[in-house]
C-alpha cells in the first residue's frame, strides 16, 4: 500500500501537490485458508510504501478464510482525508498493490500484480488556522501602526467555504481584547481541487464605523498551513507539524467610527398659546474622526445656526431656535426633530436625529366674554 499527506484535503492522490507519508504504522488481519491467524505490523517508509509478503491465499468463506484486512493507525496530530482500512480476498499468485510496478516482480516469477488503486492509498491531513487582526485605524491610512492605532475588540468575523471533503463551513468568530480572532481545525480547502472553494473571511463592519481597508480575504489553506496576521499567532507548540505562515495585512482589518450625536431640549415642556418654547440643541462629534460641514436643520423651524461647523473628535457645538405658540397648535403637543449631519474624511455623510414633544394646555389662555344686565335698576 501508500501512504501519503494529502496537502489539497481532497481525498485523491495528486503526485504534483501531495507528498509521501514516512513513519505510518499500518496493521493487517485475518485468517488465510490454512487457519493460519494473522495480525501484523509495518511502517512506511521514505516513498510512503508498505507492504505484506508472504501471505497465503485468504478468500472468505472459503474454508476458514476471512479475507484480510489493512488497518491504518493515524498518526498524532493528522486526520484521515480517505478511508483507513481495506477489506479484501487474496488468491493464489496475487500480488496487490496501490500502484504499478509496486510488488517488483521479476522476470518469469508465477505471481501476477493487481493494480488495486486508491482503496491502498491512504490520505491524511493536518488540520490548519486561519488567525486575524482588528484594528481602529486612527492614523486614517489603511495600514496598521502599533504606535497609532488601537486593537478593536468585539467585533464579528465570519468563515466560508467547502473544504475538500466537501464540508460546508460556514462560522463566526469574534475578535478579543487584543483584537485577534481566530478559525482553527481547519480541514485542507483549495479551490479546484476536489469540492474545495477555499475559504473567505469577511468582517460585520461594527455600526458607527466605516472600514479603512477591505472588508474580506479569500484564501486556500493546505495541509498544516496556520495562516496568521501577526508572528506567533498561531501558537504552534514544539514538535507539532503545522507550519506558521505570516500572511499580514490581507489579514488586518481596519475600521474607524464615523458618529455624530444630537440632542434636543425644549423649555418649558408644558406651555400654552402665547408662551415661548426655546430650543437647544446638542450636537456632539461621537467618533474618531473630525467632521466637517456639520449642519442642523429641524423639520418644523428650519436650518439652525451652530456654533461651529467642524468638530474634532468628542467636541459639541450648540444652537438655539424658539418658537410661540399660537392658539391654532392646540390642542397639541408640539412635536419636531431635528437632523444633523457632517462629512468625515473617509466613508459617507454621517447623521443623528432626535425628537422632543412639547404639552399643550388652555388654562392659561383667557376667553374674555361680554356681560349683559336685565332690569338693572339703581
């Protein structure tokens, strides 16, 4: 038989892409035609190879024949990409094997070869990572600075793919306090290759937020490849097989948060015709960025005039409207909202809005009515 790393995952030897499996005990049982038990051990060796010689005919039922059986022990840390065992008769004169020319017959020998195929090519795996970075880009250039920027955490990245065994991955991860996150256990994933698609990456761009740099990455993964944004990612213990590969910045993802907040106060709440409501609002740059062209405009009393139009970040500007309530409002209540907006230096317009209700009553509006006197008399 033939043992092999099958580093695409999709279960079919590929001489150009996987590599030959040195070190893989594999185990055959039975009982040949003579009654004879057999359990056996061999170890591949550099090409991969193992073998069984010797063996007398075993074809099940027949006599006290079982038919034998090839047992594959999966090495520590692999995962088995195609069936482990193989059950099968072995007649006189038979020589199987995974590929021609394997039993190295010579010339005149009565035994015939038996090109078995892949049920005596045994693939395996090494299941891989796929680690990345959030970060706020503070310094606004699509490029991570660890002396600007700042690691981003809870925010939602999700896995997709078909891996060569045609499973279906579809998970999500989300990033920790130091902005990592991670998809690990990864089966083998290339695109063409068998059902694999490869897999995709793509961030839950966080509300508030504009990203600074692609929001997905779309990648194969092979056999042992832990893939990592950042050096040491992966973790890989000594003595391990997998292999860190430092992909970097098409595995950084970064986001800035673009807000703008308003809030809108009456006074007084309660008010009747003739009085003077006045309006103050609040409006306050909540992101990471300045905005510029910040502007209010209220759906019942218009454009409002700020105290300024360009606000760094955590800065207010304040503005002020009024309005007397004529006795046509009633019987109310007076409600409008007001919308600002700004424009940051990446990403679209940003806006807020805020409502706020004024009570109307009458009682202190006085009806004056004209008295009449009867039969007045002094």
């Amino acid at each position: 038989g033939f043992k092999y790393e099958d580093v695409d995952g999709d279960g079919v030897f590929i001489p150009a892409v996987d590599l030959p499996l040195a070190g893989v005990e594999f185990t055959l049982t039975g009982t040949d035609g003579q009654g004879n038990v057999i359990n056996t051990t061999d170890t591949t060796d550099t090409n991969g190879e193992f073998a069984f010689t010797g063996l007398l005919p075993s074809v099940n039922g027949v006599g006290p024949a079982t038919g034998y059986t090839v047992v594959e022990t999966v090495p520590s840390g692999f995962v088995a990409t195609t069936p482990i065992a193989y059950s099968t008769d072995l007649w006189s004169r038979q020589e199987l094997v995974a590929f021609a020319d394997q039993a190295a017959i010579p010339p005149a020998d009565p035994r015939v070869e038996i090109v078995v195929g892949t049920p005596l090519m045994f693939g395996n795996a090494v299941p891989g990572s796929i680690h990345g970075f959030k970060y706020k880009d503070v310094g606004l250039d699509g490029v991570y600075n660890p002396a600007v920027d700042l690691p981003q955490a809870g925010v939602e990245f999700t896995l997709t793919g078909t891996d060569g065994q045609g499973n279906v991955i579809d998970t999500t991860d989300t990033t920790d306090i130091n902005g990592e996150f991670s998809f690990t256990g990864l089966l083998p994933s290339v695109n063409g290759a068998g059902p694999g698609t490869g897999y995709t990456v793509v961030e839950t761009v966080p509300a508030g937020s504009v990203a600074t740099t692609p929001t997905a990455y779309s990648t194969d993964l092979w056999s042992r490849q832990e893939l990592v944004a950042l050096p040491g990612q992966a973790t890989i213990p000594p003595g391990d097989p997998r292999v860190e590969v430092l992909v970097g910045s098409d595995l950084m993802f970064g986001n800035v948060g673009t807000e703008l907040s308003v809030t809108k106060v009456a006074k007084p709440v309660l008010a009747s015709p003739g009085e003077t409501v006045t309006y103050t609002y609040y409006v306050t740059n909540a992101g990471d960025v300045s905005l510029t062209g910040v502007i209010a405009l209220d759906d019942a009393l218009g454009t409002v005039t700020l105290g300024a139009s360009t606000l760094a970040p955590d800065e207010s500007t304040t503005g002020v409207l009024t309005y007397t309530v004529i006795e046509s409002d009633l019987p109310g209540p007076l409600v409008n909202t007001v919308v600002v907006s700004g424009t940051p230096p990446v990403g679209a317009i940003v806006t807020g809005t805020d409502t706020v209700s004024v009570t109307l009553t009458a009682d202190m509006y006085h009806v004056w009515l004209p008295v009449v006197y009867r039969n007045y008399q002094p």
